[in-house]
C-alpha cells in the first residue's frame, strides 16, 4: 500500500497542530502521537475530479451496502443536482478487529486529547453529553455512544466547525441489521450530524466496518444537505444554510463541502488505522 | 529527487482544469499538457509549519541573493511582525539553461493557452499589455518582458485572483546587476505585483535562475504587503486590503496569504522543470 504524505495543511490547522502537541503532553496515550498525514496512492484519483453525481448511492438505497463485494464508487464527491453533496470514503484496517473499532467511538470522546491522537492538526475538542455512560460498568461498546451526542471542535479543510453528532442504531437510517452478520459487519458508527450555530440537521453520516481477509475496513457514506425536513423549504437551501455557517458563501458550495468531507475522512481514518491495534492493546483492556 | 503527488485541488481549480484541457486542443504545443502536479520530497517540511519571521530576508537586504550558496532558509513561509508576509521558495531546473529561462517568460505570455501549460488547474489567462515585443524582431528575450506588464488571472489557493505583474530591471530593486555574472545568475524575472481590483502595489516577486552542476535553480522571494506607500497608512492596511480582495478576512491573513504563494510557486516551477528544456527545443528556435 503506497502511503503518499499530505501536502496541503490550511494554515489555521497548522498552529492548532502546535496547540494539540503542547495540550498533550504527560498524558499516559501521548506516545500515539503522530503528526505525520498521508492517503493511499489508489485514492487520489478520487481527490483530483469529483465523480458522477449518477453514481451516487441514493439514501433509500442504503441497504445497498450490505450487499457483497463493493460500488461502482467507494471513494468519490459530488454535488447532486439539489445542490446537496455526496460522499464515499473506504479506509483500509489491516491487522484491526471490530472490537478495536467499536470500542475507539467511545473510548476517543472521554477527553479532547484522545480525539487529537485522531487527527492531530484539525481535531480540537470533543464532550460527549453522556459522560456516566463512558465509565458505566457492563456496557457494551456500542451502549457507550449509539444514543448519545458528542460535541466536536474541528477543521474540516480551512474551516473551523462546531458540530453536534448524534449516533443512532443503523436501523434508524433504515440500514438492515439483520444481514450485518452475513454481510460480515463488525462495527459501525452511523450518525445525524448538524451544526451547533444552526438549527439543522446538516448531514447523514454512515460508518461500517467490514471484516476483510487481512482486518477490516470501513466503508463511509455522507449525505450532505439533504434532511427530508428542510428539502421542505427549497432544495438549495440546506447547502446555503450549510455554507453560511461555514463561512464559505460561494459557488459550487455542495462540491466544496463534500471535497472537504472527503479528504478529511480519508485523512483521519488512515491515521487511525496505523495506531488503532497499538492504542487498543494498551489501553482497551 | 523524490515526487510527491500533490494531494489537495480546489473545487474551482478541478473545474478549470477541465476548461483548460479543452481550450488547448489543437494548439501545436498540446503535448505538453500535463495535469500531473507534485512536490519535492524535501520541500515537506517547509509547507507543514511557518519559518520563523526572524529567519526572513530582509528586502534591503536583497543582494544576499548573489552571495555563494545557500541562506538558512530557501524555502519557507511566514507571516511578519507587521502583518505583511515573507516567502522563499528554491525550485531545481535540472536540464536547463539560462536561455530556455529567459525564452519562457516571455512566450509563454503570448497565449492563455501556453500559460495553462505552467499550471494546468490554476491558471486562467494572461495578456501582455505590450504585444508588439513579443514578436518584434532583433529583441533579446528580456527586452520582451522586461518593463511589460502582464495581466494574469489565476487561482491563488481557492482564491481567484485578478494580478497585474509589471516586470523590472533588477536593478530597480536594488539588485547589483555587476554581480551577476560571478555569482551564475542566468536569468532574471523581478516584478511589482499588485491586483487589478485594488489600487496598491500587493507585493514584490525576485525569481533569480543561477547556473548548477547539472542545469540551474530559481530561487524566488516575495515580500507581499511590504509596499513603503502603503506602509505609512498603517502596517496593517497592505494585508487587510489584499486579505478584502481575496474574499478570506481572517485571522493570520498574512499566513495564509504567504503559504498559498509558497505551494503555488513549488507546484508551478516544479512542474515547468519537467517540460522547459523540451517545449524550448520544440518552438524556442
């Protein structure tokens, strides 16, 4: 697998980057530290052009991703002809195990400094509004986050977000966890995500972690802008509400958005997926 | 010399790579149209994190550019004490010559078409506001450009931007042109740049080609928002100004500013080495 470095660093994230490493240091994880950024050779085509907007897997055929094998387009970005954007981002974890995945979604949100290991130049901070479940003996993993809201501080590309992402059980996106089993899902991180500074429900996000010959690997769909209750109010107005907040106002804001997605999910799950074993060895006991 | 793939497009820019390829189809020198970008391996560090200020090359003391060897920072961004922004930016020609140097600056300018060809994403167009020069007989190729000003617009980052760049003698900058020789520089293109939507002069722009053991070097400074006229109405007026025109009116406007400038010269110089020496054997006769 050719890790290519990253070569672009907005330079807000730089001086957050110094910021993060100060605020870490002597806690028992700083050791995970790694400031070093890179994407897989094979996704770069996806980052240089957006893909068809055809081809983009629709919400209600979610289920889609259970089925065998991969899409027609498993990293790619879009602005769909509503002006919403879409996302696909597949990141590789070899030598992890759905244990390790499931258990990183809460194991991260106890303290900002765990969510900096992730991606140490844009993640700022993160609170999750159930902290008694973080500490709660006999849950299980997923009992630690699916339900709860975690606050996240980060850049998404040159843009500094407050956003609010509320996990959910994927049957409430519609995703049928009755075949997880046989579609060999281990793990999944499936969320409404919306702007703390606007009342809306800016984004659908799905996470599931597959196993594979050599670990897992998960398989990320984001629709951006596309919340049934405000396509109400006219199709363009949830990338506009969307793109005011981000301080961007300009055109193309779906493409802009969804570029920006794209990248920093590449970016921060192949971070983790070179740490992800180690800290969870350590630390997951 | 290890390439590194350049791993970040703005939206804007992937939409005028698609323009650009189209409006080059059929010019005799299309074959050198090449939308592969990157990096130097060793340039990395210079865009992770800013130099320090104390580290820039202070304007007058530009003739330490015609010392033998090397400052302590060839490459590197920064944003000043007084808010204006400093950037040094080394870029290896090997195969080259001093003559190819001074042949491009001037007939790339001839078409927005050529121009594209520098950098396939990012540059729109250019007119020279002399065309007569460009094919007057008997001219040396920098009385082609010298004292000519081009119009160039071009995305700066994601930010487009309209760019008057009027070409001088360096000497005009205080160079010490009588040094030249001994100290190999072959080539020259010195300008004030200021943008055509704002009446200041933006910044000052030394690329200096100096002869190498296998080709040459450009060894560019620019100090943007440094303009003495300007600098009475306050140090902070230059960036702010500019940081208006370019629609970001942020913290770190000189930061941001200076680290666009640096990975927009590596990307455009490092991607001219690979195609200078063979377009000039094609149509430089």
């Amino acid at each position: 697998m050719d890790r290519i470095p990253v070569t672009y660093f907005p330079v807000a994230t730089q001086q957050q980057l110094r910021v993060n490493h100060e605020r870490i240091a002597g806690k028992p994880y700083a050791h995970y530290w790694d400031p070093t950024l890179w994407l897989r050779a094979e996704v770069l085509p996806a980052i240089e052009q957006p893909m068809e907007s055809e081809q983009a897997l629709r919400f209600d055929d979610i289920n889609a991703l259970l089925d065998s094998g991969y899409q027609a387009v498993e990293n790619g970005y879009c602005e769909m002809p509503d002006g919403s954007a879409y996302v696909a981002s597949l990141v590789p974890f070899p030598g992890c195990t759905g244990e390790m995945y499931r258990w990183w979604f809460w194991w991260h949100a106890k303290e900002s400094e765990r969510y900096t290991l992730w991606y140490p130049h844009n993640h700022i901070g993160v609170r999750c509004l159930s902290p008694e479940r973080l500490v709660q003996p006999g849950l299980s993993h997923e009992e630690r986050y699916v339900g709860t809201t975690h606050h996240v501080d980060e850049y998404i590309g040159p843009d500094r977000m407050k956003l609010a992402i509320h996990f959910l059980d994927p049957a409430e996106l519609g995703l049928d966890t009755a075949r997880f089993e046989a579609a060999g899902i281990v793990g999944h991180a499936c969320a409404r995500v919306s702007l703390r500074s606007e009342p809306i429900d800016a984004a659908t996000m799905v996470h599931l972690a597959r196993r594979t010959a050599d670990g897992i690997e998960q398989r990320s769909r984001y629709w951006i802008g596309h919340a049934p209750k405000l396509r109400v109010l006219g199709a363009r107005i949830p990338v506009d509400a969307l793109g005011t907040a981000l301080g961007i106002k300009r055109r193309m804001a779906g493409a802009r958005v969804g570029y920006e997605q794209l990248l920093h999910d590449q970016i921060e799950f192949s971070h983790l997926s070179t740490f992800l074993a180690d800290i969870h060895r350590e630390f997951g006991g």
